[in-house]
C-alpha cells in the first residue's frame, strides 16, 4: 500500500480470522517496532508476542480486561503486549520518556501490520495488576498497551459495531480545532 493508504484506512479491528500472521509478515511488524526513533535512543519497549490462540483465551479470562469490554481478543491469531522498561527512561521538563517511547514503537508495528492487511486494535482497557502477576513482569516495567493481531474477519459483530458506534470512532475533530499556526494570521 502507498503510506497515504495506510494511513487514511487503517481502523480498529476487533473481530479476526483465525488464520495465523505468516512468520516473515510478524517479523516485519516486528522490525518496524524496532526501528522506531526514541529520547536518546534508549528503547524502552520491550514486546511479549503471543502466537498460539489457545493462550490468547486464557490471558483473555485470566487477565481482567475491564469490564470484560475487550474480550474480543480471544478471537485473534495474536497478541502482543508492549511494555516499557521504567530503567530506560528518559525525564526531561519533568516528563518520563518511556511512555512515549513505546507509544511511537507500537503505533509503527500497527500501521506496518495494516501494510500487509493485518488488523489491530490499541487496548488500554485491562488490569495492569492482574496482568503483571499472570506474566511474571518484571518489576522495572510497565504494561503500555496491548493489541491483538489477526486478518480481519469478513462481518463485525454486533459487538464490535456496538463499541465502534460508542467511542464515535469514525469522528476526527477538524485540523482548525487542533492546529495553531504561529504567528497566527488573524488579527
Ligand atoms: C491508547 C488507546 C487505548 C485504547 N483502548 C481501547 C480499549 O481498551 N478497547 C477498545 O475496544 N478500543 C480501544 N482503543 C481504540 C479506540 O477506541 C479507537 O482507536 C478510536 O475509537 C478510533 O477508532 P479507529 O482506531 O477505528 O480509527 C484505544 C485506542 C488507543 C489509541
């Protein structure tokens, strides 16, 4: 895909194929997330991949997802967990770095996965704690975010069309309310 398409098509996706990611395309994403600029190149990320859907299932039960509102990931083929390792944080202007860090990481490998018409969808949405004890993670860590992976499925469900509806995600706010030119031309 050209970049433009990339990035005007990608959308949340919550409801995939059981087909598995072919190993060349995972690592690809993978790649893309490695690649990614930091503060001081420090590279906080450090990713947990999950390929095996049967494992998937159980960290969808065992995990807390809130609400159990993001229990769709135990349809997909793949799961990556992105943390972020506190040790490698950067403050500067009293801000920590790793979150950033592992943001700009994470957003690569999903738009490298849409590349390849692999679907994704950012959840912030489970227990850190919960999360934390059923992975062994380090203490030095934090839990960014985690995202399943997976082609996506043919129909949404009603489900999936219900959360889309609710977070209004189709809704951009106009470059007028979040851009500032400086100075600005209006007197
Ligand atoms: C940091 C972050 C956290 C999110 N957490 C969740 C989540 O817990 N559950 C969920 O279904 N979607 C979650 N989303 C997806 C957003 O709802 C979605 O990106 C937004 O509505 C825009 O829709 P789009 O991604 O389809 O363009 C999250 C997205 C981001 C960037």
């Amino acid at each position: 895909m050209e970049f433009s398409e990339v990035v005007i098509t990608r959308r949340s996706v919550r409801d995939f194929l059981p087909d598995p990611i072919p190993q060349e395309v995972l690592e690809e994403i993978l790649e893309a997330g490695r690649l990614a600029p930091s503060a001081q190149n420090r590279q906080p990320w450090r990713y947990i991949v999950f390929t095996d859907n049967a494992e998937i299932k159980k960290l969808a039960l065992n995990t807390g997802l809130i609400g159990l509102s993001n229990i769709f990931i135990r349809s997909a083929p793949c799961l990556i967990i992105a943390c972020a390792d506190t040790k490698k944080n950067v403050r500067i202007n009293q801000q920590d770095y790793y979150l950033v860090d592992t943001a700009i990481s994470f957003q690569q490998m999903v738009l490298a996965a849409w590349n390849r018409g692999v679907g994704s969808c950012w959840l912030a949405a489970f227990s850190e704690k919960k999360l934390r004890a059923y992975l062994r993670i380090p203490k030095s860590w934090r839990i960014v975010a985690l995202s399943p992976f997976g082609y996506p499925a043919d129909k949404k469900s009603l489900y999936s069309k219900t959360l889309t509806a609710f977070a209004g995600s189709k809704d951009r706010l106009p470059l007028s309310e979040t851009v500032t030119f400086y100075p600005s031309e209006k007197k």
